[in-house]
C-alpha cells in the first residue's frame, strides 16, 4: 500500500488510537500474536508493535496513527462517506526452512468518523471485530462458545474542530440510498455460461460546493431471483469495494426501516399498485443494493442543491448491468480500434426522483419507488433539464486509481452513444423500441431515499409562528369577570334600583327645590304625606312611575326565574329560609302585584329566545353595543365562540363579502389563537388579497397545530410555490391569478397577470392557453388561434388540452379550414373523447364530404349524449345526403324537440328537405 504523506496548509491532523483488544481469537489454543493495521480513503496508516496475548483475553496495543484532513485530499466529504478500517492480523509460527513468517487476518473493525462533522474534538467507542471468513473467531461465534464477540477500543481525536461554529451551522449532510430494484426485467439474468458476469450500477449527481458536482456510484448490486421479502430493519452498507470481513461492511446503527406504500413519495402508492407491489417485493426478481452514501455539503452546496431542485424537481438517477472487466472470451480483453476495451453500457435505465418535497419547509427525506424508464437523451433534456448521462461519462473516463475513481466494475467500459443496448440487440430503432418493451412489460422499479440531516429551507419553531399570529391578529383581551345566574341578577336589580331613585329625586327637586339642605328643619308628618302624594300624582299624570316599575318588573321576574329555576329542590330548611328571606326583600308591596298580573306573560318574555344560527347571535351583540347597551352586548359576547365567528365568516364568504369575513376569522383568532379552520381562512383571504408571506405564516402556523393535516399541508406547498426563491411572485402566482380574473372576465388584468407569468416561464404552455382563451372570448379568434396553436406545438401538454382542441377546431370549422379541423378534432378524440368533440369531428368530416366518417363520429356523440340537438340535426343532414328517408326524418323530429338553435344548421337542413323531397314530416 502506499505510504499517507499529508498535504496543505490548511491540513487537520486526525489521530485514530486503538487502545486494547478484547476477546481476540487466533490459531493457536493458547496465545495469539497478533497486530493492528490502520487504513483510510485506500491509504495505508500505519500498524501497531506485534504483541502475544492469552486467547480471549484483553491487549493493550496503544497505536496511534493519523492523517490530515484538507481540501486537497480526504476531504470533509470523504470523512462522510468513509470510515477509518482496522484490521486485526495474526503472525503464525514459522515452521521449518520457512523464510518469511506467515500471517492471517483474524477480523476488521469499522470507526465511523461522522462525530468529528457534528463539531466533536474527540470520542471514543468500543467497535466489533467483524470476523473473516473461516478464521478462529467466526467459528467460535458460529458454535456459539464465546459469549462475547471480540472488540477493539478506539479513540478518536483532533486538535480543534474540523468546522468552525459557522460553518456547522451552514453546512449539511446529504445522504442517499438505494436499496432495491424490484421486478428487473427478464432479461438482466443472464443463463448460465452463455456470458460473463454481470455487474448493476446504479448512479446519480449531487453538487458539494457551489463549483463541485460529485458523481455518486452505486455498484455491486446482487441480482437475486426472489422467493421471499427482503427483510424490513436491514443494515445499510458502506460505499465501499468487498472488504475482508463481510460484517464490516455495514454501517453501525442504521438500517433500511420501511413504511406504509400510501406514505411514499414515489410513484407507484395508488391502492390499483399495491397488490403489484406485494407480488414484486415478494415473488419477482430483484437487484440489491442497501447502500448508503454520505455527501457533505459546505454552504454553497446546500444552497446550489436547492437552487438545483427549484430549477428541475426531477432528478435522473440512472441504472445498468454490465459485464464485468476482463471476462471476454479466452481470458483476452477486448480491443477496439483505439487500443481500449469495449463493453456495452447495456440495459441502461433511469428514474426520475421528484426532489421538490424537501423545499418544503423543515422536510428533510424523500423516499419511495420510482418506475425505471429506458435512457433517452430527449427524455432527460425535457424531464431533468440535462444533457449528460452521468454512466456514460464515467465509463468514458479512464479507470483512475483512488479517490474519486469509477467502480471497478465498469471502469474500462465503453459507452454505445444514444443506443440502447439490451445483451444481444444492437443499435437503431428496434433495439430502442425492445428497450421500451423490456421495462414496459416488466414494470420495473426501484426504491430509492435521499434524506437531509438539516432541512433545506428551514422550518420556524411553532413558538415563532405562534407569536408571528399574535403579531398578525392579536389575542382578544379576556372579559372581565362578571357575576352570573342570580347574583348578575341582583346586581341588575340594585342597579335598577339605584337608577330610579335617582330619577325620583330629580322629580322631586323640580317640584319642591332642594331636598336636603344644611340647616334646614325636617318636614313635618303632614308636609311630607302632602309631598308624597303630590310627587305620585306627578309621576302617574306623566307616565314615569308605569315606566319606573316596568324597569324594575324586568329586574325583579329575572331574579325570580334565576332563583327559582334549580334542578333539584332544597333539602336543608334553613337553605330554603334564606333564600326566601332574601327574595322577601325585593318583593315589596307594589313589586306583588305587578308581578302577579305579568309574571305568565313577561316571565316567557324574558325567557332567551332559541337563536336561528350564531350570525343572530353577533347581530344581536352588536345591535346592544350600538344602543349603549354594553352590559348586554357583553352577555351576547361571552356566549359567541371562535366557532360562531367562523361560522359568521363563512356566511360573508357565501355572500363575496370577503372583507367582512376576515374579520369575522381575525375575530375567531384572536379568541383562539389555534383555531385551525379560521387560521387557514385567514391565510386563504392573505392570499387572496396579494399578502402572499402573511398568508405563509397563517398556513405554516395551521401546521403547526395540526402537523397531520393534510389541507394545511397543501395549501401552505401552494403557498410555497407561489412564491419565488428571491420571496417575490413566481409566475405559478401570476398563472393562478390570470385564471382567476379570467373566471371574473377580467380579461384585461388577466393579459397583465399573463404578461408577468411570461418573465418567467416563457415556455410554459398554460400562459400561452389561458392567452388564447382570452382571445377566444373577446372575439379575437385569430390571434387565439395562433396562442393555441402555439400551445399545442410544445413538446410537453398544457394542463387541459381539451377546451384547446374545442375552441381552436370551431375556429377552422368557421374559417372553413374543414381538413385542420378534422385533424384537431381527431386528437381531441384520443386525448379526452366528448360529445362534443365527436360532434366536431363529425361536422368536419360532413363538410369534407367523409359522409361514412361524419356518421361514425356523430353516431359516437350520440352515444355520449343523445340530447344535443345539433348532433340530431347533423345526422339528419347525413340521412338526406344518403337518401334515408325515415332516419333523416326522425333525426329530424328529434333536432326540433330539443330545440336546435343554430339557424344556419337548421335552414341547410330544409333547403336539403326540398332538394330532395323529403325528411320533413309535415310534407
């Protein structure tokens, strides 16, 4: 091996210390000598003193070796992906006339050296000797005799932190794994001796810094014929060649954990899928991987990964088999004319894994099967926005030694440009069209995950969003603590009371000045009896004193029905005593008989009345506080909840009134800052009203309260998508916004909000639709026929083709352009078929004079719909042109009971009755 020299100023130096050896096992019943050899990223570091131990017993080797750690060589991203490997060797005894003494690996330990990327200085951990093949220790572990495994205590260390606080912060893990490819295609399996072995690759790139892209291989996938599941909890393997000791090639302490298939990201997760699946993850054959690969991400690599995903949410993640180096025929390799060997990049597929989940705030994982498509060049310009096949450019490479080299397996193959290549058909359109076949038929697919350790686009702390909501609508400021039942009663009573005494005294004071005054005599019994009785006749000859009672009555019947209404009776006398020791105070001589003449009647008066729905109750509260009435208002108030509030809303939604409804839920926030309808109306009436971030903290703070929901998760991925990376409007804002307005026929601001769309997304067949339409319904039908045959030239589909096809075939249909509009109305009938594009169809084929054609697709819309009544007529025009007298005067009848409007159909029709001479009835 060669020798580790460090490299660069800006070198780490990372020291690896193997302290003791635990329950070692050598050859020899006794004693073993043995050493430790230490390697990392291909290079040899160094090996310990050879030392003799007793057979399952401790050795302290206390071996120190180290390298450094720069961007020069083994990087950060290496430490990520590579772990530091400790071989434990045994020297054998020399026997007689050997020269050089023997040796045997007795098993490898595997260090993972991720703690020192998440800032540690130093750890220490007690790793497992995995045991190689036929050594002491694997048959110890297979009879089980040795209860605990051999194991060797390591610490690692360096002098300060690889990352400085900033950078931790910023920086990012990736981790991808590709676990399986089910249901592979038959073929992938080639019969015995009829070949070479296979080797399967599987590869995709990922940016590490803002100028490295780093090519991620996965190879040595194991073909396996099925017969069982793969087992859920399965470790995951390092990316790294076949080691010594088969169990050092797993990662310590994760595995592969599945999941519900309704819960994957990926393609295949409809319930139609399932019963697929099941029988391909149990039955079919399948090529294995379980790998995963760490990629450390410096903080332009983060940000250029997500500006990656925002640019192409799919990425190519492409697979081969290919037949391993040196396996040609009579042991020779293969030379083409330039020297090189010659293997076909063959089976060569690619899946297409949507990365647009994790922008989503604080998603971190995508993980699911994705269907595997035959490689085009054409397809992964369209899909993935790239024109470079990531496998061909790694077997064109020459095979290089150490980091950073194409796998073994493939590393002097030669790439077919553009050809598809399936083990035995050669080049041109039907190897293209086999390939096709191959993995149509097959259906194959392949689980993959890609998974974060930080979130791309950060998600806020539900205690920030909480109070970024308060800022937004602030919490309604509790009601004070008001009595209630019989006590409120009371109150109001003596409130009354109070009120009317006053009243009284007023009275009193116009009649007879002052009532009290300093140094005055009391009246006389006689004065004041006359005074009495003049300030009653005052009070009946002017009203005040029926208007007095019947202010007090109110008080006094609500105090009644309070105190009265118990559901049980009184079970302690003195309880019953006071309570009508109490009610005797109030109940004075004028109070017995007014009550008695209308407790029937305004007792039930004053009862609540049953409230039609919670819009009565607001307007109730709100007519009281109008009046003055606070007290009542408040009442009313105290019994509104968040819920009537939303409720409320929802009426002034019903009724446009946007305005008053998201007042109606800011009300019903602030009484409950997590009530999850009314944050996401909030949110919903944000938007509408252009303030896009509001409406993103309202959707984000509804997931929040319910982090399952699955409307608030949508809305706030919308909101998301509305929103440009830069924080501005994204044309999907501008596009949803010009269909809105074009729905209002707001045909002007819906061309200004196209317009805006196009800055962005000039190539986007929707804008160029929506334009046509616009033009379509303000009557300029030839520039709409432009903007929609605009629409229908890109490569990908607008959304909804089918009002295109409609409106552009009326268009051809009424420029008497009869063969375009047969040819639009044909397509309309493959991609969504409809009455009315049969109808079309036929009218085009009529006017070309196709009388066969035009009576098929007719007949096909009636089918569809036989109550449209230009159909009928049309058909009626068919019968006459072939000289069917009774269908064409059926036809006929029908077009009329359903009402044919379009005159112009309906005169062509009786010029052609006349013509003819007959398929009118009434002839």
């Amino acid at each position: 091996m060669e020798q580790f020299s460090g490299a660069g100023d800006k070198a780490t130096l990372v020291k690896i210390t193997v302290l003791r050896g635990n329950n070692l096992r050598g050859n020899k019943a006794e004693s073993i000598l043995n050493y430790v050899r230490a390697e990392f990223n291909g290079i040899f570091l160094g090996d310990s003193q050879k030392l003799d131990a007793a057979v399952d017993q401790g050795v302290d080797y206390n071996f120190t070796c180290s390298f450094e750690c720069s961007d020069a060589a083994h990087t950060l991203d290496d430490m990520a992906h590579k772990p530091v490997i400790l071989t434990v060797i045994e020297v054998l005894p020399k026997e007689k006339k050997q020269k050089e003494e023997k040796t045997a690996v007795i098993g490898q330990a595997i260090v993972d050296l991720l703690p020192l990327l998440h800032g540690q200085v130093s750890f220490s951990s007690t790793v497992l000797l995995h045991p190689t093949p036929g050594s002491p220790a694997e048959a110890a572990s297979q009879e089980g005799s040795c209860k605990v495994g051999p194991s060797l205590n390591v610490t690692v260390y360096v002098p300060e932190p690889l990352l400085s606080g900033v950078q931790l912060s910023d920086s990012n893990l990736l981790k991808v794994t590709v676990e399986t490819a089910y249901s592979v295609p038959e073929v992938w399996n080639p019969v015995s001796g009829s070949g070479p072995p296979s080797s399967y690759v599987a590869a995709l790139q990922v940016p590490l810094t803002a100028e490295k892209e780093q090519v991620l291989m996965f190879s040595n996938g194991l073909l396996k014929l099925g017969g069982e599941s793969e087992p859920m909890g399965r470790p995951r393997k390092w990316p790294l060649g076949p080691l010594l000791a088969p169990g050092a090639q797993f990662i310590p302490g994760v595995s592969i954990e599945g999941e519900p298939i309704e819960m994957e990201d990926g393609d295949l997760t409809s319930i139609e899928d399932r019963d697929f699946r099941n029988e391909a993850e149990a039955n079919k054959k399948r090529v294995s991987w379980d790998t995963e690969r760490r990629c450390f991400l410096d903080a332009d690599g983060a940000a250029c990964l997500s500006r990656r995903i925002a640019e192409s949410r799919l990425w190519p993640v492409e697979v081969m088999r290919s037949p391993q180096v040196g396996a040609t025929k009579g042991g020779k390799a293969g030379k083409d004319k330039g020297g090189e060997d010659e293997t076909q990049l063959s089976f060569h597929g690619v899946a297409y894994v949507d990365m647009a989940p994790l922008l989503y705030p604080g998603a971190r994982r995508v993980r699911g099967a994705y269907r595997l498509y035959p490689f085009y060049d054409s397809d992964l310009l369209v899909k993935a926005k790239r024109n470079i096949s990531v496998l061909r450019e790694s077997i064109r490479a020459p095979a290089t030694q150490g980091r950073g080299r194409a796998p073994s397996s493939i590393g002097s193959c030669k790439a077919v440009p553009s050809k598809m290549l399936d083990g035995g058909h050669k080049g041109g359109k039907d190897t293209k069209e086999s390939a096709k076949r191959m993995y149509a038929d097959s259906r194959s697919y392949i689980i993959i995950e890609i998974a974060l350790e930080k979130s791309l686009v950060p998600k806020r702390s539900p205690e920030e969003l909480a109070k970024r909501v308060m800022e937004l609508i602030p919490p309604r400021a509790p009601l004070p603590c008001r009595p209630a039942g019989a006590e409120r009663a009371v109150q109001e009573y003596q409130a009354q009371i109070a009120s009317v005494a006053d009243q009284v005294l007023e009275q009193y004071q116009q009649l007879f000045g002052p009532a009290f005054l300093p140094g005055v005599k009391p009246l006389d019994p006689t004065n004041q009896e006359q005074r009495k009785t003049k300030l009653l006749g005052e009070l009946n000859y002017s009203g005040k004193y029926f208007a007095f009672k019947e202010q007090i009555k109110y008080s006094v019947v609500r105090i009644v029905r309070e105190k009265m209404l118990r559901t049980e009776a009184f079970s302690d006398p003195e309880q019953l005593q006071a309570f009508l020791s109490q009610l005797y105070v109030f109940l004075v001589d004028e109070m017995h008989v007014a009550l008695n003449k209308t407790l029937s009647v305004d007792a039930q008066e004053t009862q609540p009345r049953p409230l039609v729905d919670c819009a009565q109750l607001i307007h109730f509260a709100k007519e009281a506080q109008l009046n003055g009435d606070y007290q009542l208002a408040a009442q009313y108030y105290q019994e509104v909840t968040e819920s009537h509030w939303f409720d409320y809303g929802v009426l002034y939604m019903l009724t446009a009134d946007y305005q008053k409804a998201e007042e109606c839920f800011h009300y019903a926030v602030s009484m409950e800052q997590t009530h999850l309808p009314s944050l996401l109306m909030c949110g919903i009436l944000a938007e509408m009203g252009g303030r896009l971030e509001e409406a993103e903290t309202f959707f984000e703070g509804a997931t929040c309260v319910d982090p399952a929901n699955v409307v608030a998760w949508t809305l706030f991925a919308l909101a998301q998508e509305l929103l440009c990376p830069e924080g501005g409007l994204s044309s999907s804002y501008h596009l949803a916004l010009a269909r809105l307005q074009l729905l209002r026929a707001e045909y002007v601001s819906a061309e200004s909000s196209l317009k805006e769309a196009l800055n962005d997304s000039f190539q986007d067949p929707d804008v160029w639709a929506l334009f046509g339409h616009i033009h379509h319904l303000t009557g300029e039908f030839g520039k709409a026929q432009e903007c929609y045959e605009r629409t229908l030239d890109f490569v990908t589909d607008a959304t909804d083709t089918h009002p295109i096809y409609l409106r552009l075939g009326s268009i051809y249909l009424q420029k008497g352009e009869f063969q375009r509009a047969k040819t639009t109305y044909l397509r309309a009938c493959k991609s969504s078929p409809s009455c009315l594009t049969w109808l079309g169809l036929g009218i085009a084929c009529y006017r070309l004079g196709e009388l066969t054609e035009a009576e098929d697709a007719l007949t096909e819309a009636n089918i569809l719909n036989n109550e449209n009544a230009e159909v009928w007529g049309y058909l009626s025009l068919v019968c006459l042109q072939t000289g069917r007298r009774l269908e064409a005067e059926q036809s006929y009848k029908y077009a009329l009971k359903l009402n044919l409007q379009k005159e112009a159909v309906l005169r062509e029709i009786k010029a052609l009755q006349d013509r003819v001479g007959f398929g009118n009835p009434c002839f």
